[in-house]
C-alpha cells in the first residue's frame, strides 16, 4: 500500500469522507504505510461489527464502513470547526449530531490506543491534540450539565468517568 492510497479509495467512492476536514485529509496523504496498514486493520473490524448488524442480504452490499477511522477524524474536525468563528453555517447539524460526534471521539481515544506507536506520536497523534485543543477553545464548562437533556454519551458510565468533552459546550453552538 502507497502514502495517501487508502484517501485516494475513498475519493472514488460516492461519498467523500474528508468533506470540510481539510487538516484531517492533509494528514491521511501523509500517514506512513504501516499507519495506515493499521487503519485498515481497524476499519475491517469495525466493518465487521456493522454488518453484524443488519440483514443477509444487506452485508455483503457493505463494503466500507460508516464510523471509519478517517470519519471519525473528519467528523471531530467538523465539529470543532463549526463551533470556531467563521463556520459559514447553512448545513443542518442538529444537537443530536453533536452527540454522535463525541462519542466518535470517544472511540478515536480506544483507535489511537489500538494504533503503532508511529501513529500515536505521529501526524495523527498531533491531529488529534490539535483539534483537541481547538474543540476546548471553542467550548467552555458546562458544570451544570446543561446539555446532557439532549446529549448523552452511548457508553453507560458515570458522569466523573467521561472524557472532558462530555463536561463542555460549545461557546457557539452549532445547532442554531
């Protein structure tokens, strides 16, 4: 497997996973092989799972699947830049959303740990810090919880055990 093959497989199926997540896209053209040899291991795990889940004559027409590696990066950075000034908006995101896509970085946390050491302290780690980062400039405290009527995570776990994300909000929220 060449740099950036598995980018340029998805850029020829119908649906571009990297949609409005330029920085995550920049690093998968960059991923060394052995990183992205990972990715795909993990990707046929979780292509496994999906298709466990709907009918005999459904699997087989799945190929890829929905909460691949690459689309759970691109859907953090989404997610980070549509809380960031300058979202032009216009998209219908709804709260609901908001949720799936933390607990997606939930599961970047278990992937990451999953991944060489190469992707860890690579490219992907920085990724990751940095959109991290971002997601905690855009978002303040949210102590009293004020979401979580509409926002919960999909992993029973008590409130002191989520990640910090599940304990923000978003300064400009994105649903409006």
């Amino acid at each position: 497997m060449e740099r950036g093959a598995g980018r340029r497989a998805e850029k020829r199926s119908p649906y571009d996973v990297f949609w409005a997540a330029p920085e995550s896209a920049a690093v998968w053209d960059q991923l060394p092989v052995p990183v992205l040899e990972a990715i795909v291991r993990s990707d046929e795990k979780r292509l496994a799972v999906e298709r466990s889940r709907v009918s005999p004559e459904l699997r087989e027409k799945i190929t890829t699947p929905v909460y691949s590696v690459a689309d759970r990066f691109a859907s953090w950075e989404r997610l980070v830049r549509r809380m960031e000034p300058g979202w032009p908006g216009g998209d219908f995101y709804p709260v609901s959303v908001y949720g799936n896509d933390l607990d997606s970085r939930d599961v970047l946390d278990e992937v990451m740990r999953a991944l060489p050491e190469e992707a860890q302290a690579g490219a992907l780690g920085r990724l990751l810090e940095r959109l991290d980062a971002r997601f905690r400039a855009a978002s303040v405290p949210d102590a009293s919880r004020s979401l979580r009527p509409w926002v919960r995570p999909t992993k029973e776990v008590p409130d002191v055990e989520l990640a910090e994300w599940w304990r923000r909000r978003p300064a400009r929220e994105p649903w409006v």
